[in-house]
C-alpha cells in the first residue's frame, strides 16, 4: 500500500508539474469563491465581506495539493467596488503566492438587472522546493539552482452579470502569460509556459415554496492544452440558510457541497470531493475543502453570491 501511494504521489506530481501553469486552483464552492477569479464581483452585493476558504486535496497522501484563499471585498459606492484576494498554492514541489487587488464598476440595465465590469491587478511570487523532490527519491538536477523566484506581474478582467434570478459570469484572471518550472519524465526541470484561462459559469434561482429554492449551476474552464471542464451543481436551499447540492465534474470527479448560516453576519461551508478514478480512491481520503465567511452591513441577503 505505501508503495502505491508513493507511486501515485509521483505520477501526480509529474502530472502536475508538466500542467501546473496551465491550471489555477479549483474550487467546489465555486459559486462562493468566484472573486478569486472574477473582479467583476467585487462589491457587486453592496456589502463588506471577508471569506477565507481551506482547500486540501488527497488526504493521505504526504505534500498533496493545499490551497489557502482569503478575499475581502467592499463597496466604495453604488457604483465602484474594491476587493483584495490572496491565494496560497502549493502542489508538491511548486508553490505559488499571489497578491491582487480587483476593481469593480456597476451597469444598471433596468431595475432587476446590473452589469458589473471587473479588473485585476497584481503579482505572485514562486517557489520551487527542493526538499520535496529528495523526498520522492528523484535525482538532484542543476538547473534548480537557475530557478526564477521573483515577482511575476498578474492582470485579469472579467464582467458579472445579475438579476434577480440569474447570473452570467466571464472572466479571465490572468491575461499576462508568464514562464513557470514543470518536470519532465526524469525529473528533471524544465521551462513552460502559462497559457490563458477562460471561466464561464451561470446560474438560476427556483423558487419551489416559500422556503425552498432549487439553485442549479454550472461554472466551465477553458484553457490550451488541457479538455474543457464543467461543474454541474444542483443546490437545494432551505430558508435562506442551509444549502445542500451534489456536484458532478466532468473531468472525473464529483461532490457534495453544505452551505449552513450561522447567522446573519457568518457563514459556514464545507465541500467533500471524490474521483472516478479507481487508481485514486485507492489510496486517498478525497479531497476536503472548508469555507468562512463574514458579512458587514445591515444589507446582508444570501441570494446575491449569484
């Protein structure tokens, strides 16, 4: 058993390496974590919130992919939104920080419907880890000594739009295509390239009584090189505060996500993801993912993370 999750753990990582530049972190409650991809999003409720999200992939298996996400966002006015996102990466030997600020302003169309029209800005700094290829027995390769570790400059767009009972969202969060490090077959470091990331996603609220909400959704990935993906969620909400949805990946995973208010100012979610893929259920745990957010302002209303 240790040495299929060893062996799994290195193919992953060659996996991830060879990739790593080519996909941004995913997330299950994606429909509350949209400003970590969309600027347009920042402010556009009209309130103050501050979400942090935890996200674990493969329990059991040592040095798996964690990402860490905090965003804050506010509204400056009725038509200009501010918003501040950090997003830790570490996928085995890569580790990525970035640092962005998003910037928002608001299109009414009629009464029930606005347009919101984002830009991103900002930077990460990368980090390749030595340690962790010593660790998966592979051999030491010169070239890590020339690794580039600074800064790398981030823009991105994107546009939001919301109605009462639907949403529209599309976006590219990083315009800018930088080099990253990836890993050959030998282990050996190499250069590639970052490639565009194109997210589409939408959704609509029916209402089924006047406690009951069926919130299907769908949030789509586009990027060269890799097969287009799709989450197809399909959220039950109860009261405006418990929302209970299962989650179909197309890429081979699924999910079941919880949604729970604590209050009018605090939420609580949690995710648990799983794999089609019987080589990975075999020695993993699935992959946890925990959400926290905070809400300020007396105008705090559930429905507007569309």
């Amino acid at each position: 058993m240790n040495f299929l999750k060893n062996s799994i753990k290195i193919g992953a990582l060659l996996l991830f390496g060879s990739i790593y530049a080519q996909q941004q972190p995913n997330y299950a409650l994606y429909r509350y974590t949209m400003n970590a991809i969309n600027p347009a999003y920042a402010g556009a409720d009209g309130v103050s919130r501050l979400t942090a999200n935890f996200r674990s992939q493969w329990v059991t298996v040592e040095d798996a992919p964690e990402t860490q996400t905090l965003f804050f966002e506010t509204s400056l006015n009725d038509k200009v939104g501010l918003g501040l996102s950090i997003i830790n990466d570490d996928v085995f030997a890569n580790e990525n920080t970035t640092f962005v600020v998003d910037f928002s302003y608001k299109l009414q169309l009629n009464e029930s419907t606005d347009v919101f029209l984002g830009l991103k800005g900002g930077g990460s700094v990368y980090n390749f880890i030595n340690s962790d290829l010593a660790n998966l027995a592979f051999p030491t390769d010169p070239a890590i000594g020339n690794i580039d570790n600074g800064f790398r400059p981030i823009i991105g767009a994107g546009a939001y739009l919301v109605h009462d009972k639907y949403f529209l969202s599309l976006s590219i969060p990083s315009i800018l295509l930088n080099d990253r490090i990836g890993l050959n077959d030998n282990g050996q470091v190499t250069t590639v390239n970052e490639k565009t990331h194109f997210y589409l996603s939408g959704g609509y609220n029916f209402d089924i009584s006047s406690d009951w909400e069926f919130r299907p959704s769908a949030m789509v990935r586009a990027v060269s090189g890799s097969p287009v993906s799709a989450d197809l969620t399909a959220a039950f909400r109860y009261d405006q505060r418990l929302e209970l949805a299962p989650m179909y990946r197309t890429d081979g995973g699924w999910a079941g996500t919880l949604m729970f208010g604590l209050s009018d100012w605090m939420d609580l979610g949690y995710a648990y993801e799983g794999s089609s893929r019987d080589v990975l259920n075999d020695v993993n745990d699935g992959t946890h993912e925990i959400l926290v957010r905070f809400t300020f302002g007396k105008n705090k209303d559930n429905s507007e993370e569309e």
